[in-house]
C-alpha cells in the first residue's frame, strides 16, 4: 500500500479569537449561531469549552467577552501569516483560516530535512503572528496524521517516516470527528484508532459503507481515499477577464460568485467533485497570485464562492506587504483535487428537501448579487423585549436545510424548554418592531409629560401620545412594567418601564420610558 | 409530506376535500392549485385557498398582522417564505401567528453599497423559488415590473403578499380590515389580549364578488381565531 505524502500542518490555536482582534489573555469567546466556537484560554480555565451554547457560557463566566464569528475576517488576517510561507513552498494549502498545509518533499530537500523546515516556518511565521498567538507545526505522513501532530506539539512535533500508523494508534477514536461514527464505535468497545484501525478492511465497508471505510483508512494512516493519479484536466478550470481592473472586493466578489457556479456546474457534468482548489489572480501589472484551499468535504458552489471571496479580500485588504500593486484584471479557479462526487440523495418524494433545496439556491444567488449580509434568517436569543427575542443573522452563517427555530417557551427534540426570560410581555407580540426606535411624548390631562417614580409609579395617567406622525388621545393604557437589565454592567446597563398604549385611532403600541425619555418601541399593525 | 400534512391541518371539512381534489385531479392548472390557508381566513378565498400565481394586497391598519396571517398558512404547511424590503417586521409576532421560522428569510433588496439594479429583480428571483413572497410598503414596483412578475408566477405557482396598495396593477385580491377592535387593555390596568377584526377582500375574476369575515387578529395566543357566528 502506498504511503501517504508527506505533510506538514501549522496550526495556529483560536484563530477566530485572534481575527477578531479580542484580547487574547481575558476571557474572551467567539460563537457562531449561538455555539461557542472558540474559547481563550482564560475563558477555557473557567469551564467556557467548544460546543456550550452562548448562554450557558455566559452563565459560567459572567465577564466573558463575545464576539461574532466573522469568516472573512478571519481569513483576511491568515493571508499575512500565508504570504509568510511562500519562499518556501509555493504550494502552501489553506485548510481553514489558522491552518495550514504542504508538502514536504521539495523543501524538505532543499532546506536539508523535516527539523530544518520546522524551525524555518516557525522562524518565518513567529513574524507575521507578532506574538498574537502560538504556533504549532506538525510533520507526519499524510494531512491527517499531521494536523494531529501539530495539535499536541509543543512548539514542534515531528513524526518519523513510516511512523504514522503507530503515532495515530493511540489516540482516542473522537478525533476522526464522525460523531455518528465514532459513537457506534465506542459502544462497540473500540476507543482507538488502533483498535478500529486492526479491524478488516472488507468488514469496515460492509458495516459502515464508504465514509467508514474513509475513517478507517485514516485511522491506520492511509489517506482517507486512495490516491488518484489523474491529474484534473485543465480545460476542468474556468477564468474571467475583469475590466476595467478592480481594486474593490465587492466588484471582484460578484465576479467570483459567477465563477463559482460555473466550476460547479462543469464539475457536475462531469460527476467529480473537487476537494482543492487553487485560487488564482493575475493584476494588471502581471503579478500572479495564487493559494489552494482545501475542504475536508467536497467543496460546494457557495463554499467554494465563499473561499473566493476571501482570498480575494485577504489579497485587496492585506498589509501593504502582500498587497498586489494594480488592480485585478483576471480570476480562474483551478480544481486541484478531484474525487467522484457521491452526490447528496433528495427526499423520496421530492417533497420538503426540494423546497428546501430551491430555498437554498436562491439564497445563494441573492447572496452573490446584494452581499452576504443582505439575506438574513431569524434565530433564536431569548430576552424581554420583542426585539431581542428573536434577530435576525445572515443566512450564510447557519445551514438553512432542516434547521429548527426555536420562538420563546417552545421545547426542542428533547423536550426541553428554551429558557424562561421573566418581565417578558405575555403574547399576542407586536407585528412591527422598528430597529430605531421612534421618540414620543407622553402627555397627561393638563398637558405634561408623565414620568414614573423610583418605586414604579405613575406620575398621572397619560391622556395624549405626541410622535412626530400626529397626536392620539389615549382610550386604554397598562404600565408601567419596569425593568432592570445588565446592572452588573455599567456599559451595557438599561433601565426601562414599559407601557402599552391604545390610541384613539384604533392602534396598540409598546412605549418605553428610558432616562426620561419616550420611545415607541414596537407597534402592534 | 408536506402535501399530506397541509391536508390535516385545515379544520373546514369542504376545504379539507377541495385539498384531496386537488390531488386527485388528472390536471391541475396553475389557477387551480391552491395553497392552504389558516381556517379562519378560508372564507375571505373563493377557492378555499391562496391560487397559486395569485397577488393579494393588503391595506390599512393592521395591514402587516394580516400579511403574516395570509402567509402563515402556506408556512406551516412547509412552504418557504421570503420577505423583501420589510426589515422590522415582528419575528415573534410572525412565530406566534403560524409561520415558520425555519422558512423564513428577510430580503434587504438595496443594502449599502449594493450594485443591484432594483428590487424587482430580487423579487423575480424568489418567484419560483419560494411559495410565499411577502413584499413590504418600501418596495416600489413600476408597473412594466408588476406584468413581467405575474407572467413568472403564473408559470411558477408563487403567491406574491404586497403590503399597501390594494388598488394597484396586478393585483388579484385586495384585503383590508375595515373594523378592529382591542380587548383586554383597561385604564392603567390589563393587558392587551386580542383583537376583534372585520376583514373585507375584493379583487377581480373569482374574487370580484365582495367577501367578509371576522376574527380574532391577533388572537390571545398570537394566532387568528376564528369567532362563533
């Protein structure tokens, strides 16, 4: 059997921490659809791990920092660190923003061994990350043994030719990362990849068809399919000319999302799929850029679009080291790696994973057209006011097929309930909650405004609603419902009471009262 | 599946065998589809349901609860919803009344910095895409846009819910709530519990004839309830 190729990984921890510029020593946590993604360390010393959702996190650590995932970004601040590596190897893959890939062969050749190169990307990189976060580098035959390299060295961990298969034995089944998988496995009595790795390759198959049969090439360290000497043709590769030449992401990115879908759907005809890709720009004054990432997945349409975009904003955006000097005159994208697409079965009667599947696309094409962030989808966060109960994120950070949404009260698959939030209004909820809220005045029988007392009191009962549309009398109001939010924190601290107010012309709204000041907060239409 | 679901989930027996017509039938036309909708709005449709390609509008005070309540139905029957240039629409109020979170997306057809050239070309795009698209008072739809959309629709079977405008071109349907009242709120005591509404619509072919009914919009628990005659 053939051995894998011979790779070394550099890894650089909570990378999403990092991009987001947060302070790295405070406990600090980035979360994506309300998950914690990553964790600083200090946040990890007081229990915040991967995989908590935001507000369990929250609970355990009261003065943790939050940030929102931000993909591009953090792609954008990887490229530096990249371009680092390039006299190197011109062949640097990227696997996700904070890790890296290549192949070992031809620089561990020139530079006179595995030990030599280590200490040259460490050298190289320790400039470009400025301190920001360490760096782990991991050499071993093949991807996956490496990046399990590079995750327990410290600073460097090197694992011998041929040496693979009996670094990997050891290591608990869980980092295949198929949890599905992995948990039929431990029931089964095999909790190392060793053990998984001795069972008959014919058995695997039969048992856990291909994807297990992937996971158990991996497990004894052989790549996860193997190798396919096909070279993808390059007539496979699509290509624009842009012109005039385009300095500005937004421009090049429209252009990318085309291409995209083109590659797709010539890759398609074709039955493949493509794992790797190589992103390549050319400016007008002929520099030629180029970066491969991977996917441990096949790539799709708008994963590939997505990688596009920010390689390219790395490129546009990136210190003024790296920075090409002209503007972007052409893009092509080139499939690296190819393997058989298996293709993802549709429900049997074509019914709600179409619809989802045609909801899907649209998304997708509407993302291209207006920006990731024009096409939001609604999430759940729980809160007192109607505006906070529900947001809305854009779609491109959760995955629209066969989620769930859970509204205030509901109870999920396991029957639990989502958490209470007491001083929420009762339904029905307001039918319109503008973003901004509208300023009022709120009048009593001789004309001034009502306020209300320390101890919750109303001032006098309202008569008048004054906003800047007209003025209603007031036929029927309740309040005030104070209250006291985010105390322990001075910055983000609210003390508001609430009201609801009928008017004479028919129409409920929900005012508030905050620093003596009126607001229309939400209008039931 | 969804077809099967949305069956069960309309109470009207006549409209519940109209639904298993529809599939039984040898040719459905598009005109002849129907979408369901919540039971105490089955009176405001001469069909029994929103026809597939059809444009309602919906005017007035409350204009925005009765939109949600027209598209609630298709969505919890498991169609998708799209809604364009309507940003501060009431996400709870829009899970309370029946739509579907899940199948929802909220369009902003002119973000900053956008080179889009106008929202009826978003607006095209989701025809076909999604069953329900719901378009907000801020859209402007020139009427050249109105024709070239309901020849799409008519040939996708998407239902196009447009806030405002009830006499415009194009429109199929026109729905207004000509009498509300509040219950539940008193003179600084209570809480604002439901609403007791009189809902009009009126358009052209089938619909030509004037139709009523009244409701509960919103109803205690946020979803119309349909009250005894």
């Amino acid at each position: 059997m053939s051995v894998p190729v011979r790779t070394l990984v550099a890894w650089c921890p909570d990378w999403p921490i990092v991009a987001l510029g947060l302070p790295f020593d405070e406990a600090v946590a980035v979360v994506e659809s309300n998950t914690v993604i990553a964790a600083s360390p200090g946040a990890r010393r007081l229990g915040v791990a991967r995989g908590l959702r935001r507000r369990v996190a929250q609970a355990r650590c009261a003065e943790l920092v939050v940030g929102e995932r931000d993909e591009a970004r953090e792609a954008r601040t990887f490229e530096p660190v990249l371009a680092a590596l390039d006299d190197i190897t011109p062949r640097v893959e990227v696997t996700r923003p904070g890790t890296c890939a290549f192949a070992m062969r031809g620089p561990a050749r020139y530079f006179g061994g595995d030990r030599a190169v280590a200490e040259l990307v460490h050298e190289r990189m320790a400039d470009a990350l400025a301190g920001r976060t360490d760096l782990r580098v991991g050499i071993a035959d093949g991807p996956f043994a490496a990046a399990l390299a590079a995750r327990s060295a410290a600073p460097t961990r090197i694992v011998e030719a041929g040496g693979s298969p009996s670094f990997l034995a050891p290591m608990p089944i869980s980092v295949l990362e198929r949890p599905e998988l992995t948990d039929v496995l431990v029931r089964l009595g095999l909790h190392r990849l060793g053990s998984f790795a001795a069972l008959p390759a014919t058995d695997v198959l039969a048992r856990f068809g291909s994807d297990g049969r992937g996971a158990h090439r991996l497990a004894a360290g052989l790549d996860e399919r193997p190798p396919d000497a096909r070279l993808p043709p390059s007539d496979w590769s699509v290509s624009t000319e842009i012109d005039p030449p385009a300095d500005r992401i937004d421009r090049v990115a429209f252009c990318a999302r085309s291409l995209a879908d083109e590659l797709h759907r010539r890759l398609d005809r074709e039955g493949i799929s493509c794992t790797r890709i190589a992103i390549e720009a050319e400016t007008e004054h002929g520099e030629v850029l180029l970066r491969l990432w991977r996917h441990e997945g096949a790539l799709s349409a708008g994963a590939i679009a997505d990688r596009v975009r920010w390689q390219l904003d790395g490129w546009l955006n990136g210190s003024a080291a790296t920075r090409p000097s002209g503007g972007i005159v052409r893009i092509a994208l080139l499939p690296d790696e190819v393997v058989p697409a298996k293709g993802r079965q549709l429900g049997f009667w074509g019914g709600e994973s179409e619809v989802d599947e045609r909801a899907a696309r649209v998304v997708a094409r509407l993302q291209g057209q207006l920006g990731a962030d024009a096409v939001r989808v609604p999430e759940h966060r729980g809160g007192r006011h109607p505006d906070e109960q529900l947001v809305l994120v854009p779609a491109a950070t959760v995955e629209l097929r066969g989620r769930t949404v859970m509204a205030d009260g509901d109870a999920d698959g396991d029957g639990v309930q989502t958490p209470p939030w007491p001083g929420r209004l009762p339904p029905p909820s307001p039918s319109r909650v503008p973003s901004d809220p509208w300023p009022a005045e709120l009048r009593d029988e001789s004309g001034s405004m009502v306020t209300v007392t320390g101890r919750g009191m109303v001032s006098s009962p309202p008569a008048r609603l004054v906003i800047e549309s007209g003025d209603w009398g007031v036929v029927a109001w309740a309040g005030p419902w104070p209250v006291d939010e985010r105390w322990w924190d001075t910055g983000d601290h609210r003390r508001r009471a609430r009201f609801q107010i009928l008017t004479d012309d028919g129409r409920a709204r929900l005012l508030s009262l905050e620093r003596g000041r009126w607001w229309v907060t939400a209008l039931w239409d | 599946m969804a077809v099967a679901e949305h069956a069960e989930l309309v109470d009207d027996p006549r409209a519940r065998l109209r639904l298993v017509a529809d599939r039984v039938a040898p040719l459905a036309l598009a005109r002849e589809r129907t979408l369901a909708v919540l039971s105490p709005l089955v009176p405001l449709f001469p069909e029994g349901g929103l026809r597939r390609g059809s444009v309602v509008a919906v005017d007035g005070d409350g204009a925005t609860a009765l939109a949600l309540a027209v598209a609630a139905g298709p969505s919890a029957a498991g169609s998708w919803t799209a809604v364009v240039g309507d940003p501060d629409i009431g996400l709870a109020a829009a899970a309370e009344t029946g739509v579907a979170l899940e199948r929802l997306m909220v369009i902003d057809p002119s973000p900053p910095g956008s080179t889009s050239k106008s929202a009826a070309s978003v607006v095209a795009a989701l025809v076909g895409a999604v069953d329900v698209v719901l378009v907000g008072s801020s859209v402007r739809l020139r009427p050249a846009d109105v024709r070239r959309l309901s020849a799409r629709q008519r040939e996708r079977g998407s239902v196009l819910i447009r806030i405002g405008s009830v006499d415009g071109p194009g429109v199929d349907v026109g729905m207004r709530i000509v009498e509300s009242e509040w219950a539940g709120l008193g003179a600084g005591h209570g809480v604002l519990r439901a609403r007791r509404v009189r809902v009009t619509a009126q358009g052209r072919g089938a619909s030509a004839r004037p139709r009523a009914a009244a409701f509960l919009l919103p109803g205690p628990q946020g979803a119309p309830v349909a009250l005894a005659r």
